[in-house]
C-alpha cells in the first residue's frame, strides 16, 4: 500500500527536470536557427562586395572588358543566396520579418546582377537568355509551379540567367522595374524584354528561348 | 508562430521525457531491491501450476517438460493440464505426460478463464501458477517468484516475459517490446501499480480466488481484469525480473494484430470497469500510471496521423513539381548539396533527446531481462515500425470498442 502512495516531492522534482532539459533544447535549437540567419546576412554582404568588385572590374577594363572571366562564381554566389533564402522562407514563413527584409536586399542585389549582366551581354555579344519572373506568395494561383519549372530550366541550361522578384516588396527600384516592363498580374515572364503573363511551360519557354538565341 | 502539429509534438515529447526520467529515477531509488534475494531458510511452498491448453499439439511438450525441468522440490509441486476441447493431437501428447506425473484433465470448450477456473477448483496447494501452453520456463523461476510472497498482502507476482527464438522483424519487434516492458513492469512494481497479471506463470495466493472470486469469463483479456481487481482490493502485486518465461510470439502480421486488438479493446474494457481506481485513493496508480497510459495512447495514435498527412502533403507537392518538369530526371543530377539545408532545430534536438533516453531504456532492459545479443542499428527501425504499429493496433481496438463490435478467442489462445 505505502508503495503506491504518490510522492509529491517526486513528481515535482521529475517535473522540474523535464522542464529544464526542455528548455535547454529549445534555447539551443533557437540558437543554432539563429546562426543560419546570420551567416544569410554575412552571405548577402560578400555577395554584395562581389557585385560591386565585378561592377568595378568591368569599369576598368573598359578597352577590353569582355575578357574577364570572374562571372561565373559570382553567378553562382548569386544563385546560393536565392536557394537559401527559399529555405529560409519555408521554414521561418514568408511573413517573417527577418526573412522579409533579406529577401528585399536580395532584390536589390538581384537588379544589380542584371543591370551588369545586359551590359556584358549587348557589348560582349554573349549568348544568353534574360529572364525577369514576378511571382506573390499571398494571392497567385500558379507561382509554385512556375518557380518548379523555372528552377528546373536554370540548372539544365548553363546560359539562363532567371532573377526571380517578389511582386509584393515595396521597394522603388522594383517598382519602378515592374512599371517599365508593364508587369499587373502574376506569375509574370519577362522573356527577352517580351512580356508573359500566366503559367508558362517547359515546352513553350524552351520554344521561346530557342527563337531569341537563333 | 508554432503550430497545431508541433504542439502536439512537444506535448508528447514532454510527457514521454517526463515518464522516461520518472521511471529511470523510481529504478534508481530502488537498486538494491532489483534482483530477487532468495531468503535462505524459507521452506518453499507447495505449488500447483495450471496450463490451459486449446490446440497446441505443437507446443504443449515444450512447456511441460521446461516444468518437469523446474528447480524445485519435486513433492511440491504439482503439474496440471486442462484440455479446453482440443480439436487436435493435444490429448495425445499429454497422455505422454501423464506417465511423467503431470495431472491431465479434459473439459468441453469454454475460453481460458474456464480452463483455469477449472484447475483452481481441483488444485490443493495454497500457490497456484499458470502457464500458457505456447511458452516455457527458466528453471530457476519458480524459486525467485515465489520468494516475493514474503508478506501477507501480496496476492500475486508477476515473472519477466521474453520472446524466446527471435526470428524474423515481427518477432524482432515483439522482443523489443517485450524487453522494455520487463523494465517498465519492475518500475511499476516499485510504484505499486501492475495492471497486468500475465498468463504466462504468474503465481497467484490461493486465498485470494477463495475470497474474491476466479477468473471473469466475460473478458476477453483476463490477466488484465485479475490484476485490477487485486489492486482494487488493496493488495500488492509484485514482480521478479529475474524470473524469465519465454514465449514463441507471433509470426504473421494479421494473427498478431488481431492479438493486440483484442489486448487494447480488453485494456480498456477492464480499465472502465474498474474506474473507480482512477481516483486519490489508489494514489501512484490511479493518479499516474492509468491516465498517463491513455494519454500516451492519444498522444501517440495523433503524433502518428498528423505525421502521416503531412508527409502525404509533401509527397503531393514533390508529386506536383515532378509532373509539371515532365518527369526529366536528369535534372536530379545536377544537385549540389548544402550544409545549410541541415534542418537543426529545437525540435530535432528534443527528438534526438528523446531517442536518447529511449536507447538508454532499452539498455537497462536489456541488463535486467539478461539479454545476451548487442544492440544493433536495427533497432532504430524497430522503433519507428513500433510506433505506427502500436498506432494502428490502438485505433483498430478503439474503434472496436466504439462500434461496441465483439472479439472472440481465435483457433488458438492467442
């Protein structure tokens, strides 16, 4: 009989322990989640000076500036900052404040990437395909299937350049894009300067990247 | 911004590390008290042990002679088998054994709980024990049980009950399971609060069927309903975990599944029927072990179902991205892994926690259940297979009790 009485003093001290084991875990685990925010915000500043290095670089070299051959690493930085900050959006929510505010730099960062890339596409006759994409996570029926298929299309051809924007940044850089290319709805392409509005396939991007490189 | 899903996980995680650390520490307060001390001078009583059998021709012989084979004074003990109207060989074998001093009875079929009454009205010793005639005995098992009976209150003790011959996952499985619950068993002990008598060779007091009556015939899991009404009495049941019965355990999916239905639907039968536990007064369990056990039951069959749809959500998505590529899996090639996508976060560090705990569980069990293999990567899958079968064995039994469906005793006492 005395071995069913229940021992207050245990139960709570077991409570107690449990709790400060929980704790430990949580505060570690926000800690370690923490660490990835800040190495994204790291990451966006080497990428930031590497834009400007490049920007710079091909300034200087104005007699011959088509020579230089540093783009492709800075292209692939680029593209590592946009893969993570879409993991970072899945798992922190696309309304979180501290993913906002890197996807809008990012933005900026994009723009600039793009600016130095039509200008070393027109004077270096290079063979590219530009797309802009403008997608919502709010309200667009479609976005998650066409960023499918544009990510799909970025890594098997090695020269597309896709810059993908968040439609509902109010940035005036990007306004001032969206009004000049005439962008209302999304998803919207702009292929080549040419405008698509709604879900474009594989098939029918490949057709019109196809035409604009022939 | 948390969601329904991971406070379901954390609740559960919380209860499960509270329980697990709950238990470690009960065991470590009771160290001492683990092994079963064999008090020297105790004369050991006369016992009587019933083996109710229905169809096993196949397994009866191994039980009987592991009992022949028993440590202990061959004119106190007494050996009784009734044939519930076996519609096999059953009688034949133990016609054998009736050569070898074994009592054989024979009685038209009427369920285990019959078949043992039937022995208890015949038996004339003061211990009676019963075993099941598909499992079979360490020779040292019958001492270390009955030393337990040292005080007048312990109406009943109750062995460590081990897969013998593990072959297959299914029984991997059940081994594990088994295993751990040799240790939650000896934890409950310590707390007062075993809520099952196991078939296979519990000891029983005689006085207590005299006083309070023999096996209930209506359930359909009688160890179960045997144990609380011992407990609602106000008398202790104990456990010896060096005491070890072997059973073969099940084989094939359906048979065991349809044995674990009928254990839930009968836990919960009886737990109703004796709700008056679940009160103050029966304190470690009627306060603790009794609720905690349906909660964890919730918690559990919630964990396994909203996991479930989620991964079927993610497979919708991967499903979706696929189709509209066009299937191209070439584009799988070109993936370029990185170290940021690791998803370290609290919660995989709770889980991990978690995992921890119920590795060093299994550790312990396997020290008291005298296991003799090591531990193996193998028992990871074990784990999570655990956990969605027990899900799914869980809203089977539910779901039985409330469609109020019947569960009836199979070609064998399964």
């Amino acid at each position: 009989m005395n071995r069913r009485r229940f021992s207050k003093t245990k139960f709570f001290s077991v409570l107690s322990i449990t709790f400060l084991i929980f704790l430990c875990g949580i505060l570690l685990g926000n800690y370690l989640s923490d660490l990835k925010l800040d190495s994204l915000v790291s990451l966006e500043n080497d990428v930031r000076i590497s834009i400007m290095s490049a920007e710079l670089q091909y300034s200087i070299f104005s007699q011959d500036p088509c020579s230089n051959t540093g783009y492709s690493e800075l292209n692939e930085e680029v593209y590592k900052l946009g893969r993570r900050l879409e993991f970072l959006e899945t798992k922190y929510g696309t309304d979180d404040s501290n993913v906002l505010s890197l996807k809008e730099y990012y933005s900026l960062l994009e723009i600039r990437h793009w600016l130095l890339m039509n200008k070393m596409r027109d004077e270096c006759d290079q063979k590219k395909t530009i797309i802009l994409y403008f997608y919502s996570n709010l309200e667009c029926d479609k976005c998650i299937e066409q960023g499918f298929i544009l990510d799909y299309l970025n890594r098997k051809y090695s020269d597309i350049h896709i810059y993908s924007f968040d439609s509902d940044i109010d940035n005036t850089a990007l306004n001032a894009i969206k009004k000049s290319y005439d962008v209302k709805i999304v998803p919207t392409l702009i292929i080549e300067g040419e405008r698509f509005e709604k879900l474009q396939t594989v098939e029918e991007i490949e057709k019109i990247i196809n035409v604009s490189l022939s | 911004m948390i969601t329904f899903t991971q406070v379901i996980v954390l609740m559960t995680i919380f209860l499960g590390l509270f329980t697990g650390i709950y238990f470690l520490l009960t065991l470590d307060q009771n160290k001492d008290k683990i092994k079963t001390k064999l008090k020297e001078y105790f004369e050991l009583p006369a016992v009587t042990v019933i083996v109710p059998a229905y169809n096993e021709e196949n397994t009866v012989a191994k039980t009987l002679n592991s009992l022949l084979n028993l440590d202990y004074p061959k004119d106190r003990l007494t050996l009784m088998v009734v044939d519930d109207g076996s519609k096999d060989k059953t009688l034949e074998v133990l016609k054998i054994f009736e050569e070898r001093g074994v009592i054989v009875h024979t009685k038209e079929n009427g369920g285990k709980g019959s078949a043992i009454n039937y022995g208890i009205d015949r038996c004339k010793t003061d211990f009676i024990g019963v075993l099941d005639a598909d499992s079979w005995v360490d020779d040292q098992s019958l001492k270390r049980l009955v030393s337990l009976f040292n005080k007048q209150d312990v109406m009943a003790v109750t062995p460590s009950m081990m897969i013998g011959d593990v072959k297959g996952f299914l029984k991997g499985l059940q081994s594990i399971e088994f295993l751990v619950v040799v240790f939650i068993r000896k934890t409950l002990s310590f707390l007062g609060s075993i809520h099952i008598t196991p078939g296979p060779f519990t000891i029983f007091r005689k006085k207590f069927f005299e006083k309070h009556g023999k096996f209930d015939r209506e359930t359909i899991t009688e160890d179960i309903e045997m144990a609380l009404r011992i407990q609602s009495n106000g008398y202790v049941i104990e456990n010896a975990v060096d005491a070890y019965v072997y059973t073969t355990g099940i084989s094939k999916f359906w048979p065991l599944f349809k044995q674990r239905i009928r254990w839930f639907r009968g836990f919960i039968d009886n737990v109703l029927k004796y709700k008056h536990i679940i009160d103050r007064k029966y304190g470690n369990l009627g306060l603790f072990i009794l609720p905690a056990a349906f909660i964890a039951v919730g918690l559990t069959v919630l964990t396994v179902i909203i996991t479930l749809f989620n991964l079927f959500k993610q497979s919708y998505t991967y499903f979706l991205k696929w189709y509209y590529i066009n299937f191209d899996i070439t584009s799988l090639l070109s993936f370029k892994f990185d170290i940021f996508f690791l998803n370290i976060d609290s919660m995989l560090i709770l889980t991990l926690i978690g995992l921890a705990i119920s590795i060093t569980i299994i550790c312990i069990s396997k020290g008291l259940g005298n296991e003799k293999q090591k531990i193996k990567i193998s028992y990871l899958y074990y784990l999570v297979a655990y956990w969605l079968f027990f899900s799914a064995w869980w809203i089977v039994a539910i779901c039985y009790k409330v469609t109020n469906r019947k569960i009836k005793w199979g070609s064998r006492y399964l």
